[in-house]
C-alpha cells in the first residue's frame, strides 16, 4: 500500500495558505485548504 499522508491546512490568508500547500505538496504531502475554522470542519 502507497498512501500519501494527508494534511489540512486552515488559514484565513490565502496567499500564506497557497505558499504552504505548494511546499507541502513538493514534499510529497496530500494537501487539503480551509480558509476558516467552520470550512476545516
């Protein structure tokens, strides 16, 4: 089996959340984005 390992990102600065999921995202990483505490739920 050859899972990724999953991240959540939550963040209400979208330019500061796309810089992480894209270093993460190159480090292998599945990224998921929320930009509020009720979309991360």
């Amino acid at each position: 089996m050859n899972q990724k390992h999953r991240v959540l990102v939550v963040d209400d600065d979208k330019e500061i959340a796309g810089v992480i999921e894209i270093y993460l995202k190159q480090a292998g990483l599945a990224v998921t984005v929320a930009y509020n505490g009720m979309e991360a739920l």
